[in-house]
C-alpha cells in the first residue's frame, strides 16, 4: 500500500470530514479513502446504489404487472 500526504488541509474541512467519519463510524483515514473511492467510481455513490434499487424493483414489478396469465390482471383489463 502507498502513503499519501495532504498538505495545506484548511480546518473547516478537517473538521467537516472528522465529523463525517464519526458518524459513518469510521475512522478519518477509512472516511477519506472511502469519499475518494466514490468519487472516482470505484464504489457506487448511495444515489447510484439507490437508483439501481429502484430500477431493479421497477422490472420486478413489471414482470408480475404484465403476466397475462394472471387471472385478476386480465379481469381488470376487461372493465
């Protein structure tokens, strides 16, 4: 593994990513790794995660809403 060095951090985003880590229960070493992660697209984004979720639940609905061998589907179309 490398080191990296960060030099010239101002306080108000040490202090920012310090607080951010604490509540990811992270430590700031995790934290920044993971904020780099994210923002180079090695590990999706939560609304990447979030929008796949949605998609994905969005095709399974589909899959049951267009099932024309459903009885109460095709009742419903008839009305």
């Amino acid at each position: 593994m490398s080191t990296i060095t960060l030099k010239d951090v101002p306080q108000e985003l040490r202090i920012a990513l310090k607080q951010r880590a604490a509540r990811n229960r992270r430590s700031l070493n995790q934290e920044l790794l993971y904020c780099l992660e994210q923002f180079v697209g090695i590990i999706p984004t939560p609304a990447q995660e979030n929008r796949e979720s949605i998609e994905s639940a969005k095709q399974g609905l589909m899959r049951v809403w267009e099932n024309s061998e459903d009885d109460i589907y095709n009742e419903l179309l008839k009305k």
